[in-house]
C-alpha cells in the first residue's frame, strides 16, 4: 500500500516523506464534510516546526481510493495507516512518548531507499530528484496554477514565525478556502485507480 501511496501523497498533498509515513488513522478526517489530513505531533510522530497543519485531499487522492484505504485502516482497528512500513526504535522523549524510554516508529530510510531504486528503475537517474521532488512539484504547480499564494504556504506547512510565513500566512484560512487551493493544481499525467 505505501509504495502506491507514498508518492502521490508528496505529489497531490505536498507532505514530507515523515509526514506520509506516520500518518494515523486519527490524522485522517471529514469534518467540516471536507477530506483532509491533520499534519501533527503526536505519540511516535513528529513534524518540522511542530505545527500542525490540515491539509485537504485533493480531488485526484479521493478518486484514487484514499478514502477507501482509509476506512479499511480503520475497520481492521490499525493505528498506523499504513501497517506494512518497517518500524524503527526511536527514542520516546524525540517522538513525543516521554513516558517511554524507546517507541517503535515507521521508519523513513525505508521509503527513502524504496524511492530512490523505483526511480532509477523508472529511468530517472538525476541524483537531485528523490521523494522531496515530489513536494517541490506539488509547490511549483501550485505556484503557477494556484490561486492564492498564502494558501499554499499554509498546506505546504511553513512554519509559523518563519520569514516565508510572516511573509504569506495568516490565520484561520477556512478548509474551503483551502481545498480549493489542493484542487486548482493539475497534473498532465493519467493515474490509475488501484
């Protein structure tokens, strides 16, 4: 599931390989009748800033099946969405688990490395273009695409206090608001349905 996963989650959700693998089934939410994920720090989960973010699943992620993934994680009572992801010894107090000395937590060198021989498979061999280029995608056509340059920044998940976010975020953008922003990117590639 991850390997499918993984890389659309950078291209049409802008997140990190952190943030892709581990993602909980209780980052993953309807409210407000909008899909979207809750980018935290949480037990075993950290983010760069320590902000949370939403960040609405875009159209192309819903088609797919996401959803779909979603609520099998959910009716298998799993904790983290995607189970198949090695786990890694961490030390609790870095991963927000102070009560334990070691949480075990997906690891990322795995995907990393995964990505990396499925690029070169694919024949892609700039040594530049690993799973981060994927998030840079998602923020270059947002940038020529988007409509709302804050909005952007906000989903990619600047951290707050940053010049790039004292610069273009505000507070309170409405998940709306922001799910239009997810939506107006679009990608001249066809992806099929799992």
């Amino acid at each position: 599931e991850w390997q499918y996963w993984m890389p659309l989650l950078g291209l049409f959700a802008g997140l990190r390989i952190r943030e892709a693998v581990q993602l909980r089934t209780l980052d993953v939410s309807n409210s407000f009748g909008i899909w979207h994920l809750i980018i935290q720090p949480g037990r075993g989960q950290r983010v760069k800033g320590d902000q949370a973010r939403l960040v609405p699943l875009h159209s192309e992620l819903l088609r797919l099946g996401f959803v779909d993934l979603y609520q099998q994680a959910v009716s298998e009572g799993r904790d983290w969405l995607f189970p198949d992801i090695p786990l890694v010894k961490k030390l609790g107090r870095a991963y927000n688990a102070a009560d334990v000395e070691w949480i075990a937590v997906p690891s990322t060198s795995a995907p990393s490395s995964w990505f990396g021989r499925y690029s070169s498979w694919c024949g892609v061999d700039d040594p530049n273009v690993d799973f981060h280029a994927l998030r840079a995608t998602f923020i270059t056509y947002g940038s020529q695409q988007g409509q709302d340059l804050s909005r952007r920044m906000e989903i990619a998940g600047h951290t707050r206090g940053s010049s790039i976010h004292q610069k273009y975020i505000y507070d309170g953008t409405p998940l709306a608001k922001l799910k239009e922003e997810v939506d107006s990117i679009c990608y001249p590639i066809k992806i099929p349905h799992r």
